[in-house]
C-alpha cells in the first residue's frame, strides 16, 4: 500500500465514525421530539428549538391520535 492508499482508508473510517455519530444523534432528536408532542408540545415550539421547520417536526412527531 502507498500513502494515498492509506490516506483513503482513513477518509473511509473517519466517514463511517461521522455517519454513525449522526445517526446517534439524529435518532436521539427524533425520540425527543416524539416525547415533546406526547408531553403537549407543539410543533412551532419545538421547531425554533432545534431550527428544523414546523412541518419536520410535524412529521418526525405528530399529534397523538385520541
């Protein structure tokens, strides 16, 4: 193997971290979200908390069906 090989393989690890530390916090945010509607949150609300749009979070966590 060469440098470039090497410097590739790193890239490769350093991707495959990133995209699981996303994932992590992606599936966190979303539990969170679910959590807040069921608690009476709004959809508004929660979206100036994190800067997604209203129809994200919307969707992400809808209104409890009664």
């Amino acid at each position: 193997m060469d440098t470039l090989d090497t410097e590739i393989q790193a890239a490769a690890k350093k991707r495959a971290r990133a995209e699981k530390a996303f994932n992590d916090a992606d599936a966190e945010l979303r539990a969170l979200l679910v959590k807040g509607r069921s608690e009476g949150k709004g959809p508004s609300h929660m979206a100036k908390l994190t800067g997604f749009t209203r129809e994200w979070v919307a969707k992400i966590a809808p209104a409890a069906k009664s």
